[in-house]
C-alpha cells in the first residue's frame, strides 16, 4: 500500500496527523537502510568466499525477494511495476544458476558495493541528518513559543517586540527545516527505485560472463537488463521532471506558506489555546483547531500530553466572533467567541498577531482583514495570435532543426526566449517576427514554444479533463488506456483539440528523427506532459501524477494515426475500466518464466550421424524435469509501447547502444560495451577479465 504524499503546507501547520504521516516514512526509510546494509554485506560475503558461494547466492537471492517497493500515490506506471518486480525477477534468475558455481568477477564491488553505500550514506545519511535538524529545531520553537505566550501584556513594548522577532525567527528556521526534511525524504523514498536496483543490475551482469555456460545465460539476460535500464531511465526521466515542479511549489511554499489549499480542507486550521475557568483558577488549554467557513463548525481536538487522557475532538457552531481588547485581559492575540453549543463566551488565544488576523477574518470577526491577491505570471491565451506562433515555431523547426540532438530537452536562454515572446506578442503588430533572423536559433524556439503553452491561463487538454486522463493513463489495461484516452480527446473545445492535433503531429515528426536527436516518444512525453497538462490544484499530490501525465502524450504520439482518424464510433459504447480483481493485461518483463528453448550442440560431428538425435533428447528427460539451462525466447517479450517508429532488422540487434545517448548516467551503461562483446564471443572471450578489453 502506498504512502499519502507529504504535502509542503502541512509543515506550516505541523498538525498530528502530518507528525503521523511523516513518522511512516521514517519507518519506511530505516527499512530501506536496512535492507541496503543486508544487500552490502551478502554481496560482500559472495565476493570473498568462493567456497561459501551456493549458501551466499541463496541468501542474497532470499533477500532480493523479500524485498517491496513502498510507492507514493495510488498508482504505479508501467516502468515502476517493471521495477517493483525486478528483484523477484533476479532472486529467481539466482536460483536457477546456483549449481553452476560461477565465479565472481573482480571490480563486483565496484558495480554493487560502493554505489549502494554510496547513496546510503550521501542520500538516506543526509536525510537523517535533516531529521535531527528538523527535531532540534521544532523543539527549540515550541519551547520558546510556550514561553512566549506566557508573557504578560504589562511588561514592556520593546520587551514585547524582541521576543516576537525572537518567535518569528525561530519560526521561519523551524518551517525552513520541516520543508527541507518533508522535500529530502520524498526525494529519497523515489530515487532509491533506481539508484538500488541499478547497481544490483549491474552486479548480476558480473556474475554471467566466465565460462562459456555464463556467456549463454548473459545472451539471455541481455533483452530483460536492456528494458529494465529502458524501464530506470523512463522513471529517472519522470523523477527529474516531478523534482523540477516539487522545487518550484516549494519555493512558492516559502513565500506564501498558507495559499495552497487542498478541495476539502477545512477554510482555517491550527493551533489555539482555550481559557478555561475551574474552581481553583484559570487555565489555558492547547487545542487544535480546525474551522469550516461555510458550515460555521469549529472542530476543537485537545492536545492532552498526558498518556490515557486523550479526549476525542469537540464540534462547536459558531455565531459570532470579535476581537479581545488588549487592556481587559493580560494574554495577548486573543479573541472571543460565542457558539450555540456552549453558554457564554469562550476566549481563544492565537500564536501571534499575524495568525489572530486571518482566525478573524476565517470566522467574520468584526475586524476582518484582507489578503493582497498573489501576483501571479503574466498568462497567454489560446487565440489566433498563439495559433500562429505555434505554426511558426513548428515550420522552422521541422525545417532546420528537427535532427538536432536533444531537441526540446536542451533549453535556450532565458533572455532570448523572453525577447522573442515579448516581440511576437507586441499588442501593436503581433506575429510580426522573421523566424529566420540568427539571432532566433533552435535552442530559443523549442524553450519559447514550451513557454508559450505552459503559461497559457488553462492548459491544453484543459482542467476540466484532467483527473480523467490521469485516471485513464493509471489504468492496468492497455486497450481501456487508449479507448479513454481516445475519447476524452475529442471532448477537448475545438480550438484545443485543434491545437493538440497540430503538437502531437509535430511531435511524431520529430520521433521519426530519433536515430539523430535521441527524442523517442517516452522523451518527449517526460517533456510535454507537464507543458499539456497540469493540475488545477499546485499540491505535492499533482506533482506526483507528472508521470501519468508524460504517459498520456507519449500514448496520443504513438497512436496518433488511430486517435485522430476520427473520434470513436457513437454506437461503440464509451470503455468502461475493468475491475481490479481482473489480472493485468500488460505483465511485467520477466526472465524467470521465460519459454525453454534447446541448448546448443557443440559437437557438429553428431549432427552430421544423426539430426533425430537431438529431437529425441528432449523425450529421453523425465517429465518435470528441469534442464540445466532455461533460456528466454529469440525475441525478448515487447516493452510497454516504447518504440517510435518501426526499425528495420538488423543482423546484429544493439539496443544498448543505439539508446546510449539516453542512458548516459546510468551505473550499468558505462560497462555496456563490454558486456556485449562478451555475449557475441562464445569461444574467445571466455577466459577474458573487463581489464583485457582493449
């Protein structure tokens, strides 16, 4: 089950549940870090102790296995289940060669050892590190806000102030930390899909290339480790590009920590303390409150620190609400309150004056105070003025530009590309730029394109869409995917669709150049899914969906022809998703089950005697009998819809390298050659080590 996303306006507010939420990803996080120790030191003991090696392989395989991906959101892609099952996937291929007793190449530690230590101690280490800094520093706060709010109104006004700027400081390092912890933990908790697995990738590989039995099992494993790097990359892409947006809503989150509001929220929530009369005095009670504009329901829980005196939350309805004068009571930033449930007036204490102006104005006090609206970046529009930028930008660009490597992923300058919106904007003589003029290149025309519709005041596919393309895209079955998908495209507005229908054409021009830029359709979905599609709502929850939103682009290039044939048949009825007990339509890669296939015969001379011979060795093993060796089929099983246009045979397939350009930073890729000549060199390169390559 997957974790609730840690959303970044949850830190301002500190609530119990946020405290709750972020304790299960500590939890999460030690598990990974203890797993990482396990994977080192298996790999350890499988290194150093050839006579140890059967036991060493089934541990580390039990291991491997044991282990579950945690996720957050609701749904995984494609890419990440192919991930989640990579570790059964190789526990399994472990067992299989358990008897062979191959031996271990040397730099395994290379591969698997330092590259896992590596990110334990930089990543989950800094993270820790963030989680002392971030308990040191909320328990600085809290102390000091205890002690504040027991100063008395009567000491003086220069005593007053310095203890508020002291309260603020303190304040703004605790809601700095508690951002950098909550960012630091999810980043973690989803690179570690790649930045585990790949080194264990890597490792395995190690393992298959030092007889000739390891050269034909390393033939075999080459299509799985080509589309599991094929499946890290796409995930890494998406990664990168969720990061990018979560930075963002983080910096916007430090300017304005109270102006993103999930639907449902409550209108106002955090803490107050409550003046509460007994018998033998006066006492301020700590609550957390949560206030309903509409509703007028104030819901009160108490933060009782005693253990087994937890009382549950009190709903109260509120009727009216005014300001506390200073000179009547000697707390400070308080207010009164009158409900229908409770008699008389209840006197609420808020933690400062800034926070006391917004309950007032939440609740209708009677000094309301108002917001200045939050300047926002100047939107574009979808008119005729864009349609004809669109058609510019995309004439010269499939004119000069469109074997450019890296076209759309390299960005222009920021200089040039505001220069040439602002010039083909100009409210006086719009469109009037010559696209031709040098000082426009590529570069500059992709980023303003991206710019100009990633700043239009509703995207693309529009708001009114958008939970239904992500839910179509997070569906297991490939055939509703495309049908939903499909669909809702020709509910688009005509001039959306119509400018859709002249990107995605675009796009699928510049896929078919893939040998020369390296943009396949994953590449350029991880770019235009953002820029097509986003959310209304600037939550951590939608940055999380980027990754489904790349998916539905990348589908629209890959079916263009079929989706815009014409809208679906009106007597079809609309594709209704199937049920979740039903099994996926789109398994998993996998090598474990793969199909068996007949081991080569090494001997011509007894193919010569007799060719019955070998088709009567597979009827001589017992039924049940498991061979030596099971080998996948010739053609390894097809990657979820990865392939950008149709590529001729070749005699010699090399997939790795032919995406090198896109896998540049991947642990594995670097020894890619290697391995190859290994797996063409049945007899040669038997005895060979990676140092006696060259």
């Amino acid at each position: 089950m997957g974790h609730p996303p840690l959303e970044f306006s949850d830190c301002y507010l500190d609530s119990p549940d946020f405290r709750e939420r972020l304790k299960c990803y500590e939890q999460e996080l030690e598990r990974t870090n203890k797993f990482i120790k396990d994977v080192i030191k298996d790999g350890n003991a499988l290194i150093s102790a050839m006579r140890n090696y059967s036991s060493a392989v089934q541990k580390f395989s039990q291991t491997l296995q044991s282990f579950q991906f945690d996720f957050i959101g609701d749904t995984l892609t494609d890419d990440e289940i192919n991930i989640a099952e990579s570790f059964k996937e190789f526990a399994e291929l472990l067992n299989e060669v358990e008897n062979e007793r191959m031996m271990m190449v040397h730099n395994a530690s290379d591969l698997l050892i330092k590259p896992l230590e590596n990110f334990r101690k930089e990543q989950i280490g800094f993270t820790k590190e963030r989680k002392k800094k971030f308990e040191k520093d909320g328990e600085r706060f809290y102390s000091l806000l205890d002690r504040h709010l027991h100063l008395s109104s009567k000491k003086k006004e220069s005593q007053l102030q310095e203890a508020d700027l002291q309260v603020d400081k303190e304040r703004h390092n605790f809601f700095e930390s508690s951002l950098d912890y909550v960012y630091q933990i999810q980043e973690v908790q989803e690179s570690k899909k790649f930045n585990i697995v790949e080194p264990v990738l890597a490792f395995l590989h190690s393992l298959f290339i030092s007889n000739s039995l390891t050269v034909e099992l390393t033939q075999d494993f080459l299509p799985y480790k080509q589309q599991l790097q094929l499946s890290l990359q796409n995930t890494r892409n998406h990664f990168s590009s969720t990061r990018e947006e979560m930075e963002e809503l983080k910096k916007r989150m430090k300017e304005a920590p109270q102006t993103c509001k999930l639907p449902g929220q409550p209108t106002i929530e955090g803490y107050l303390y409550t003046q509460e009369k007994w018998a033998l005095g006066i006492s301020w009670v700590k609550y957390y409150c949560q206030y309903e504009k509409e509703t007028k329901t104030l819901t009160m829980t108490p933060m009782e620190q005693k253990p087994g005196a937890k009382q549950g939350p009190l709903d109260l309805t509120l009727k009216y609400c005014v300001r506390r004068k200073t000179e009547s009571i000697d707390k400070r930033f308080c207010f009164d309150i009158e409900t229908n449930e409770r008699p008389g007036t209840i006197t609420l204490q808020a933690l400062s004056e800034a926070n006391r102006r917004l309950w007032m104005e939440a609740m209708d006090g009677k000094e309301p105070i108002y917001h200045s609206p939050i300047t926002k970046q100047q939107e574009m529009e979808l008119n005729e003025v864009g349609f004809k930028f669109v058609r510019k930008c995309i004439n010269i660009i499939e004119t000069k530009g469109i074997k450019t490597e890296g076209l759309y992923r390299t960005v222009g300058s920021n200089i040039q590309v505001q220069k040439l919106l602002n010039a083909f904007f100009d409210p006086k003589c719009p469109g009037d730029v010559d696209f031709h003029n040098s000082d426009w290149d590529i570069k500059t025309i992709t980023s303003s394109l991206k710019f100009y519709l990633r700043n239009l005041s509703e995207p693309v596919m529009t708001y009114r869409l958008h939970k239904e393309l992500v839910s179509a895209a997070k569906s297991d079955n490939l055939d509703y995917r495309l049908g939903a998908i499909h669909s809702l495209v020709y509910k688009l507005p005509e001039k959306n669709r119509e400018m859709l229908e002249l990107l995605i054409r675009h796009l699928v021009n510049v896929c078919e150049h893939s040998k020369e830029n390296l943009m396949t359709p994953s590449n350029m979905g991880v770019i235009f899914g953002p820029t097509l599609m986003r959310a209304q709502e600037d939550t951590v929850a939608a940055m999380m969906n980027i990754k489904f939103q790349n998916i539905v682009v990348e589908i629209l290039i890959e079916h263009f022809g079929k989706i815009y044939l014409g809208p679906p048949e009106e007597s079809a009825a609309p594709p209704v998703p199937p049920p979740r007990v039903t099994a996926r339509r789109h398994k998993p890669i996998t090598i474990s089950k793969r199909l068996l296939r007949e081991r080569t015969v090494f001997y011509t001379s007894s193919l010569d005697e007799s060719e019955g011979d070998a088709d009567s060795f597979s009827k001589v093993r017992p039924p049940g009998e498991k061979p030596t060796i099971i080998r996948p089929p010739v053609r390894p099983p097809d990657p979820p819809c990865r392939a950008a246009t149709p590529q001729k045979p070749e005699p010699k397939p090399d997939i790795v390298a032919g995406n090198a350009g896109e896998i540049t930073s991947s642990v594995v890729a670097s020894r890619t050659r290697f391995f190859e000549t290994a797996s063409r060199k049945t007899g040669s390169s038997q005895g060979r080590l990676p140092g006696d390559e060259s």
